[in-house]
C-alpha cells in the first residue's frame, strides 16, 4: 500500500451485502470456486461472525474478506476433534499484495479467545502462511479432507501442535 492507503479498514463482514461479498469471491477466485476442496470442507456450515472481516479501502470500497467456519477432524476411532476452518481470504486481483489479505489475516487471528483458542486449518501455500503466521503442513500428514488437494498445503496452526490427532478426516462439524 503506498502512504494514502498505509493501513485497511476492517469492518465484521456481516455489515457488507452479502451480494457484494459474493462478487467479490467470484472475482477473486473465479466461477468455479465452490467446485474447491475447501468448499467440501466446510459444507452446510455457516461462517462464524465473529471471526469473518471485510477490508475497506481509503475510498470504502470493499476490497477484501475473510471468512472462518466451524470444522472439525473426525479421529479413527470416530472422535471429532473441533477447528476452525480459515479461509477463503480473497482480495480482488489488482489490489493483490498491498497487505488486506495479511491485515485481514491478523485481525481473525487476533478475534481469536486466547483462554481456548481451537487450531485453526486451511489449504493454502505453506511458505506464505507459515513465515506470516506459523501454520505449518507437518501435523497434517495423516489427514484427509474431502476432495483433492495437494498434502504441503493442508496447514494447521495450533498452541500445541503435538495434541493434534494423527489422522484423521477435515469435514464440517456436526456435534
């Protein structure tokens, strides 16, 4: 962002139109995003509100979302282990790289209750959210979401990264 835009405004995304937070996915991400893993993922689930922002620029004009659900990793023996589901964080294309999608990033995290903060996973580049945001692809090995996607990218942040179940299966919490 150059010195007129140095910071966003982020607003709780449930005071934008929900038309024009559908358009500006669409934009971002194209027509055939809901055919997306992360979609499978996160099925029949609505978007938690108080974790889901949008980013303003200096003009207001809506440039940025970001949107965390309710998930949960279904162990083996059957037990569902609660997360929470990040993403998708979507910028529109030429407004790519000026920092909404980081200060979207940390204003979720930031909502987080740090007396029981769940893990948080996403699918997306390990590089980028690990360095930012020390999510990390290494407890994940053993997991499967519903739908293809590519193993280095299903990322999990958590406190304590070793309670994490070892296997199990990502998919929408039910309890």
């Amino acid at each position: 962002m150059d010195a007129a835009d140095s910071s966003p405004t982020l607003i709780p995304l449930d005071a934008v139109d929900p038309a024009l937070v559908e358009q500006l996915l669409d934009r971002a991400f194209g027509p055939g995003r809901f055919g997306r893993t992360a979609y499978k993922v996160r099925e029949g689930m609505d978007w938690l509100p108080g974790l889901s922002f949008a980013a303003l620029d200096s003009e207001g004009h809506l440039v940025g979302t970001i949107q965390a659900w309710p998930v949960a990793l279904t162990d083996p023996e059957g037990r569902a282990h609660p997360m929470l589901m990040v993403g998708p964080v979507a910028v529109v294309p030429e407004r790519q790289g000026e920092g909404f999608g980081q200060a979207l990033m940390l204003a979720m995290l930031g909502a987080l209750d740090d007396r029981a903060p769940l893990p948080q996973v996403l699918i997306g580049d390990a590089d980028y959210y690990g360095r930012f945001f020390g999510f990390s692809a290494a407890p994940t090995r053993g997991w499967t979401v519903p739908g293809p996607y590519e193993q280095d990218r299903l990322l999990v942040r958590a406190a304590n990264p070793a309670v994490l179940p070892k296997e199990g299966t990502l998919g929408p919490w039910r309890g």
